[in-house]
C-alpha cells in the first residue's frame, strides 16, 4: 500500500482529490495569504421552495435572492450582476412597484438591510 492509502477505508474521498496541473505547494514556513482574488461569475440555483415573493421582473430582469447575494438575471443577455454586499445570508427580499428598486435583508448577530437599484446595483440606503 502506498502512503495514505490507510485513510481510505475510511476517508474515501482522499483518494480522489488532486491538485491543479502547474500547482506548487507552498512551503510550510510561507505566513501571507496568495496573491488571489477570485470573481463570481454565476450563480446556479434558486430557493424557492420556504420563502414567498423572493422573484419579481425588474426593469433589466428577474431579480431574487440566494445565500448572501442579491441577483439580476437577464433573460434576453443570459447574464447575471450581483448585489454583493451582504456578509450573512440574504432572508427578506421587497420590491419597489418602479421595477428597479429591491430592499433585502440578511440574518446575523448585527443584521443590515440594503435597499440598492437593480440597473446599478448600488448602495441607496444602508440600514
């Protein structure tokens, strides 16, 4: 048996994990985080199976809300833009009658709510 192969009785995953081609472990005594920022650039699913009224058609697309982000879906584009502001799960989600206004609030210990523009999706009021 070659070395870790002990752990797969009972970490069976272990084997099949790899490491990225060109990967270079960094050593051990390296402190600093990597130099990396990582972009969204989709969101799969919707959870619409516990919350009512989280999907309303904005002016520029479908707005909802999933985990901690708000998303804008254009149909026509099949293009998303993310409101990325909240730092806890996004719970309540409100619509403005204009179709480019959303208010959403997040769970936590100090929770906020944002009310942002979907066209934008910049910050109009914080609270």
């Amino acid at each position: 048996m070659g070395e870790g192969d002990e752990a797969l009785a009972v970490l069976p995953w272990k084997g099949q994990i790899k490491p990225p081609s060109g990967f270079k472990r960094p050593s051990k005594n390296q402190s600093d985080p990597p130099n990396i920022e990582l972009q969204l650039e989709w969101v799969h699913g919707y959870k619409g199976n516990c919350a009512k009224n989280n999907l309303c058609m904005t002016n520029n697309g479908l707005a909802y809300n999933i985990a901690g982000l708000g998303v804008v879906y254009d149909p026509n584009l099949h293009t998303q833009a993310f409101f990325q502001h909240h730092t806890d799960d996004v719970t309540a989600i409100a619509f403005h009658p204009n179709g480019s206004l959303v208010a959403t609030g997040e769970n936590g210990k100090k929770p906020v709510a944002y009310i942002w523009n979907t066209e934008t999706r910049q910050v109009l009021h914080r609270l």
